[in-house]
C-alpha cells in the first residue's frame, strides 16, 4: 500500500495536523524510498556489494518521492465533494459576474473552430505579462485589421510591429505571426485541437497558452495556470511554498488539472483566472465576495489567527491545520518566513526573489531637418532583427557611460554613419528618459541636433528613414523612443515645456515679424559658426 493510501485511511479527528504524520513519517519515508531503490542485501562480511552506478533517472526519481511523500494532504483536494463544490460555486459565481471582453464575445459567437481558436490565441498572447484595459483597444484594432489566420500570415513584420508598438514584450507579436504563418503553410490552415499538439507545432505557444486555446476554442479538459491561477491555488490550498520552484509549479498543475471541469473546461479555466484578478487580488483581496471561500484555507487560517489571538490562550483551535516544519512539507512557507497578520490570505503565495533590473545607459538623438521638402522631418533608424525590441525604430543610439565626453562623440560618428558629417557645436543635451523593460533599466540621454539652413539630406542607407512628426506617432516604436521625444519636443526653441507636439506654426501660415522684431530675433539668436566642408559633404 502506498504512503498515499495509508494516509488517506487514517481516520480524521476534529483537529487535523500533520506534524505527528511528519514527525514520525520522516524517518519511514527515507526508508521507503532506499526499498523502492532495490539495494542488496551486505556481503558476509558486512560490506555493501559493488554494483553498477544508479542512472542519474534513477536517482530523480527517488527524489521526486521523498518529495511527494513529504506533501500533507492538507494541501491536497482529498474527495471529490469538495472539487464538486468548488467547480459548481465557482462557475455560477462566473456566470453572474464575468467581464464582458470583445475575446469572450468573439469566441462564444464564432461558430468556425479555426477562426475561434485564433481569437483565443491572440487574446490570450496579448494578455501575457499586460492589464486587461490595455490590451482591449490593441485587441480590438488587431481583429479589425486581420480577421483570420490568412489574413495575418500575409501581412509583414513592419505592419505588425506597428500595431504592436506600445504593447510590450514585442517578441509576441512575431511569434504569434510565425505561427499564423506555420498554420496556414504547413497546416492546412487548421490549428492544432489539443494542448499538447499545440504546443508542439506553434512556435511562442506554451503551456499555458495551448491549455487555454484547447480548453476554450475546443473544449478539452486540460487545467491551465497563470499568475492569477497561481494565487488563487496557493490561497485555496494555503501553499506557502514558492510558487516559482519546479516542484510546486507541478504540484499547481496538477490541482489545476484535478479541478477543471470537464463539461465546461474553458469557461472553468476563464472563470479562474477571473476570480484571481477581481477577486482573489494580490493586494486587498475580497473574501467577502469570493465563491470558494468555504474551501480557502487560507480564510481558514485567518479565522484560526484571529480565534487565537482573541481567546490569548494556549493551544490552537479545533480546525484543520498543517505545520510546517523544516525539511518536511514541501508546500509550507518555510520556518525563515512566519505568518504576518497584517497581510491575511495574502500571506499566500510566497513572494519570489526578483533580481534587480540590470542598469544600462544609452545616448540617443532626435536627428531633424525643420526646413525638409514638405515639412520637419527627423531620422529613424531600424534595430536589428533579433533581441531586445528587434524590427522596431528608433533614433540613432550608442550604448553609452553615464556620462563624458565620450558619450557625445561616440554619438556623433552614429550620427554621422547615416547622413555623413555633421557639424558637432550643434548636438544639444536635453535631458535623460529613465525606461524599465522586464530585465533592464535603461536610462536615455536625449541629445538633438537640428540641421537650420543645410541642404536637405533626401537619401539614404538601408535601415534608415526619415519620417514626419504624424508618421513617427504611427510608426512601429517602442514606448521609449516616445518618451525621448516628448523629451526634445518639450526643449527645443518654439516648443512649450512639456508639450507632445509642436507649437510652431506651419510656414504657409506663419506670420510675417514686424521690422523691431526682426531686430530683437537677430539680436538674440545664438551665433552657429558654419562649417562649410560639413556643408559641402551634406551636399553631395
């Protein structure tokens, strides 16, 4: 009989803990596991016989059952009354109180499985590591511009950078194509019904993501785990445990698996997640509100705390508990991190050591012509295809130190590499942009240099473009090459402090100054020496 079995058939008691059963279990089950091992007896001389080396298989394997043994069924749905209520509370809580998102819309109107299940991806790709209010509008304008797969497997990386732009993470939005593209070439146009062939054959599809396509567009009963997920399970089943570690990520899939119900898989994956993030929140949860809240164990636990705390006497209520203790439960919070009774239920899940963002600096510049053929027009150059914010355009950067003369020159032969020489007097410090991408703080030196009365450069290199001030806000740039704009827009002369535009009247309707004021504008204007070879090259 399995340890499993033996602790399931030991009779409950009103007061349930598992710290005798791991006390006294420890011991019995490191035996256990050296039995399953399969060790031979000692040779008559009481040495141990040489055999072959265990696989390094082996050896995981027993690991993987001293862990499971060392799990309190306390953390654990035991019966299948209580998956029943659970499913049962949670999915009549959904249907009264679910969101209206054009996704859901869109997937309970569609009758085409494929067109569907592309509906759910992108939804689902987009909401990654993004706020559901945000991506609705993104959502929304996506569907507008490609219905389908076909349609977005034909478009280019360019249109589809540039409606992503702002977004994030924007790796998702080629991927997401490559796999529209790998459906349409390769598939027959028809996506892969199950979790595990989609995540198989789709490039950028996880686990996640090909539980929540299958479970929604083609209702197969596979669990699925996100962030809310994770802190509604961690709650319910007063896991302390961190959330991020191999072995309790298994063990969250396995709930999430137990717990999904068959009939209605993706509306019981939808509803989850819902509850996670209106509900069951990480910080200022609403317990009063919440659906589950009778087989929480983490409401439990309040309650227990709040009881013993006000009774002030010793001993601990007639409640199911579990203990934990160091080297035995693997879900337990560890002994180093005790109960905080300020923070309640969200005491769980544990939080995870983040490192710090690593801190980089860049030096970029707003390159302009104000006096181009029909209107300012300023450079864009384009980044290489692979890494950090690959396809998307930028202003000519240099990764620099935070300071120095170094950084200006440096800048100005980027400078120069697109559009040849440059007068250096003129390139201007504006200020800085301080930007976090998900492992990098980078902070922006703007710099700008506006080319007043040179001839207009009207060509040039591959990678390079240059672009008016209505095309760079639609253009296919980050989030942070909009913050260094508005940065040189809110400095430069003629601009009001602040503004995203400029106030610059166009030359068609600028007013002619008086005679006094061209005297004051001459008088004023700051003196630029000329260098005429720069000129001359510009020229060319």
């Amino acid at each position: 009989m399995s340890i499993w079995r033996a602790i399931m058939k030991k009779p409950q008691t009103a007061v349930r803990s598992c710290r005798q059963n791991q006390a006294s279990g420890h011991e019995g089950r490191e035996k256990q596991v050296l039995s399953s091992s399969q060790v031979k007896p000692s040779t008559p001389d009481g040495t141990m016989p040489k055999f072959p080396e265990a696989p390094a298989g082996l050896a995981r394997r027993q690991k993987e059952v001293v862990l499971r043994a060392s799990v309190s069924p306390y953390h654990l749905f035991r019966d299948t009354a209580e998956v029943t209520v659970f499913r049962e509370n949670l999915l009549s809580w959904y249907d009264r109180e679910k969101r209206d998102l054009p996704w859901r819309r869109r997937a309970e109107g569609e009758m085409d499985p494929d067109r569907r299940a592309y509906a759910v991806w992108v939804s689902e790709v987009m909401l990654q590591q993004t706020q559901v209010a945000t991506v609705i509008d993104y959502y929304t304008r996506w569907m507008q511009k490609w219905p389908t797969l076909q349609d977005l497997a034909s478009a280019s990386l360019e249109e589809v950078n540039q409606l992503w732009a702002g977004l994030g993470y924007y790796s998702r939005g080629r991927r997401l194509q490559e796999g529209a593209q790998k459906v349409v070439e390769e598939l027959g146009g028809h996506v892969p019904h199950t979790a595990e062939t989609l995540q198989k054959l789709l490039p950028g599809v996880g686990r996640y993501t090909a539980g929540a396509i299958a479970s929604i567009a083609f209702g197969q009963a596979t669990g699925v785990v996100d962030g809310n997920v994770v802190r509604v399970l961690c709650r319910v089943r007063a896991i302390g445990a961190d959330s991020g570690s191999t072995f309790v990520s298994q063990q969250l899939w396995s709930l999430a698996q137990q717990l999904v119900d068959p009939a209605r898989p993706g509306d019981f994956n939808q509803a989850a997640m819902e509850l996670g993030a209106t509900v069951c929140t990480p910080q200022h949860p609403r317990c009063s509100q919440c659906p589950v809240q009778s087989v929480c164990r983490a409401h439990q636990r309040v309650e227990r705390e709040q009881l013993v705390a006000s009774q002030s006497l010793p001993g601990s209520p007639d409640v199911e508990e579990c203990a934990p203790s160091a080297g035995q439960c693997q879900l337990c919070a560890p002994p180093t991190e005790p109960w905080d009774q300020t923070l309640g239920v969200a005491n769980f899940p544990r939080k995870a050591s983040r490192r710090p963002p690593r801190e980089e600096c860049s030096a970029t510049c707003v390159l302009e012509q104000p006096r181009a053929l029909g209107g300012a027009r300023i450079l864009l150059v384009q980044r290489p295809k692979s890494g950090l914010l690959a396809g998307l355009w930028e202003f000519p950067s240099v990764t620099a130190e935070p300071s120095g003369q170094c950084q200006r020159e440096a800048l100005l032969r980027e400078l120069q590499s697109w559009v040849g020489p440059l007068p250096a007097t003129h390139l201007q410090h504006f200020g800085q942009v301080v930007h976090t991408f998900s492992h990098i703080k980078l902070t922006y030196q703007v710099y700008g240099l506006a080319l007043e009365g040179q001839i207009p450069v009207t060509t040039t290199p591959p990678g390079a473009r240059w672009l008016t001030r209505e095309e760079f806000h639609t253009a296919a740039v980050s989030t942070a090459m909009k913050k260094v704009f508005r940065v040189y827009e809110g400095q430069r002369p003629g601009t009001c402090k602040g503004s995203k535009r400029s106030q610059v009247s166009a030359p068609s309707t600028q007013r002619k100054p008086s005679p006094g004021q061209q005297v004051l504008d001459s008088f004023f204007r700051p003196h630029h020496p000329t260098d005429v070879s720069s000129l001359n090259s510009m020229a060319q």
